[in-house]
C-alpha cells in the first residue's frame, strides 16, 4: 500500500502532535507554518513556563457549542496519555497542584522534544509558508501558498486563531472553513482581561488583591472564581477574570446582554463574620474611623475607592463585598492567551474530519473549543492532534 500523502497547516503545539502521530502512523508528513519558526505560541505559553496540562479532568474544563463532543476527544488521549507520551520524549514533568509543567519550566523544552521526535520521523517543516487555500483535488486534497501547491491524500488545520500577540497568531481556520463552506463560529478573545465601566478604575488601578468574582448576566448568577485579582485603570485581571472571561465577552459582543461582575474583596468572611470583626475592633478602639478600620484588611489604595467617609460598619462590610462592575467589553485578542469560537464541532465527524470535506481534519485553536485556565488548552492541542493525526494516516 504507498505511503500516505499528509499536510499539516501550522506547526504549533496540536500540529507537530498530528504531525508525530501521523507519521507514527506510516504517514509521509509535510508541515506547512507561516512564521520563520515553528511553535512561536508554544514558547509564549504558560509565561514561558509552558503549562502543559492539568491532573484535574472534568468536561467543565472545555467549553464550546458541544463540551461533550470536545470530552470524548480528550478521553481519547487523556492527561495520563499525555504525560507519558512526554515522558517518553525524554521531558521530566513536575506537578504544581495538579497543574504540570516540564521540570526545568521552560517551554522550549518542551518544544525542542516534539521537534526532534518530529526530525525523527522524517517530519518535514516547511516555515514562511502561507497557506491560502485548500481544495478538492480528484481523490485528493491541494493546498496552495503563495510559491506552491502541495498534493496531500489527507490535510490537517492546525492553523490556530487570532488570540495573542505572538505573530501567526491567525484566523487561517475561518479562510479555509469559508472556501469549504465549512460551518464556523467567529472568533471571540477567552482567557483575556476585561473592561468595566466607572471612573474608580483609574483610582484602583495597580493593586492586585485576592478576591473572589461572580459573573451575572441578565441578573442571573452563571459562575464564580477567585483568586490574585488585578485591577488596571480600563477594568480586571488575573486568572479569576480570565476563568469567566469567554462567557462574559460572548454574552455582551453576540448577544447583546447585560454582563456584571460582582467583586468581593473579601471572600474569606461571610458579611455576617466581616460587619462582627469590625464590631469587635470598633469596640476595641473606638476612637478609630470606620475607613481605618479596614485598615488592616484591604490595601489602603482601596478603602477611600467603595468606604464613604461617613459610612456605617454594615454599610462598609457591603461596598466591599458587592462590588456591581458593568462589563462593556474584552481586552484587544492580541490579549488574549485563547479564542472562543472557531470550527463547529457539528461539522466535524468523531475523528476531527470534516463532514463537508472528507480528507480535511481540524484540530487545536481552529476549533470551536476553548479551555479553562490551567493547561487545558495544550492537553486540547495534544488530544485533537492525537486523534486527528492518527485518523489522518489510517
């Protein structure tokens, strides 16, 4: 039976995974990626630190149109797989918290391993090569850039998406899915800070708390994180507010809703243990302010910002645990560490292949999945190139 013909779009994390497993598979393999270099987000993930997945598994940690189409690919490849898949390439995992990364926290580790396992096979990567099309070609597949065209008996996109500064950052997947007629959602930052309304921004900005965030949206409670909060002059940051972030932004860009995020600061006391403590130092010293009561709890930069001057111990417990933010808007994609949106999985069969052209694969980024923070998007990466490389050389 001759070789095989495949072409992966994109040489980042979830295409050398296909491009690997595709030739582990018998597969010749050409991967095709716009940049001078392979895995230029790879390197950029996790702070550099490259997050690569979590010992904590759950379909909440996957969200799209279908989180349930998403899980059974990951079961498919799961974090058990994925750590001895690495193990396997010579990387030594560590876990902090059940969060894993390679013991020497550097991304490039991780990226230098996948490329010499790739060299290995006879991977062939192609850089500054810029994808514009793919097409049906006899019982085939073409994929054109702008110097060539590439035959391929199967074609796999792992062209990412628009999220983040790192250039190649791309909406390749949209081209292809528009040329294809492919079915897509557009692409939305997740994982990105978020913007507020209110001139107690500008006062609050600089201050990183631990706190909790609560997103409402339509005046209904949907989900809670908390953790380090940034605050900034346009609005809040940190991992808490990226947890929430995809569903905030696509509730006030799609559908036009009115999103709040109600800070408390904090999240460690009921209202009931916070107003009895106040009480207790009040008691203690009552020469003191209600504002120089909190002195001792909350940065200073914050208690002028919610506590009137003239407030009541109940009434300063409140400001400081309901804090109502009225969310406009996501910080610039560039921002972003991920997109929401992308190819919807209900054109896509139980292999990643597309049900509009057969021999056409998607994986990572360009598809309509998005995961929590915590090194769920690379053990999505992993898994949908697991599966889409392996179905591809078949």
């Amino acid at each position: 039976m001759p070789q095989k013909k495949i072409i992966i779009i994109g040489a980042g994390a979830s295409g050398l995974m296909a491009g690997i497993w595709a030739a582990r598979g018998g597969a010749h393999v050409t991967i095709l990626e716009g940049n001078d270099k392979p895995g230029r987000k790879l390197l950029a993930s996790g702070n550099g630190k490259c997050n690569l997945t979590n010992l904590t598994q759950d379909p909440s940690c996957y969200r799209g149109t279908d989180p349930q189409y998403l899980w059974q690919i990951i079961r498919r490849f799961d974090v058990d797989q994925t750590i001895a898949f690495f193990t396997g390439l010579g990387l030594y995992p560590k876990s902090r918290d059940g969060w894993i990364y390679p013991c020497t926290e550097q991304a490039e580790t991780v990226l230098k391993l996948l490329l010499m396992e790739a060299e290995h096979l006879g991977v062939r990567i192609k850089t500054r090569e810029e994808v514009q099309s793919v097409s049906k070609a006899g019982a085939g597949l073409t994929v054109r850039t702008k110097t060539w065209s590439y035959p391929a008996d199967a074609v796999i996109a792992a062209c990412g998406s628009p999220a983040s500064a790192v250039r190649g950052s791309s909406d390749t997947a949209i081209a292809i899915a528009e040329q294809t007629g492919q079915p897509y959602i557009p692409f939305l930052p997740a994982l990105v800070p978020l913007h507020v309304r209110g001139d107690y921004a500008k006062k609050w900005a600089g201050v990183r708390i631990q706190a909790s965030v609560s997103l409402v949206i339509d005046g209904m409670m949907q989900m809670q994180e908390a953790g380090n909060v940034q605050l900034a002059d346009y609005g809040i940051s940190g991992i808490p507010v990226f947890q929430i972030s995809r569903f905030a932004v696509r509730a006030v860009r799609e559908a036009r809703k009115d999103v709040r995020v109600i800070l408390d600061l904090v999240p460690y006391l009921t209202e009931a243990e916070l107003t009895g403590r106040m009480e207790m130092q009040q008691t203690a010293a009552p020469w003191k302010t209600v504002r120089q009561l909190f002195c001792g709890l909350l940065p200073e930069q914050l208690i002028p910002v919610f506590i009137p001057k003239k407030a009541e111990i109940a009434a300063a417990v409140k400001a400081v645990k309901q804090i109502e933010l009225h969310v406009t808007d996501a910080a610039a994609g560039r921002f972003a560490q991920v997109s929401s949106g992308g190819i919807s999985t209900a054109g896509l069969d139980e292999n990643l292949q597309s049900r509009y052209m057969p021999g056409l694969y998607f994986t990572g980024e360009a598809v309509d999945a998005d995961g929590a923070c915590g090194g769920y998007n690379l053990q999505w990466a992993w898994s949908s190139g697991y599966v889409a490389g392996t179905s591809a050389a078949i």
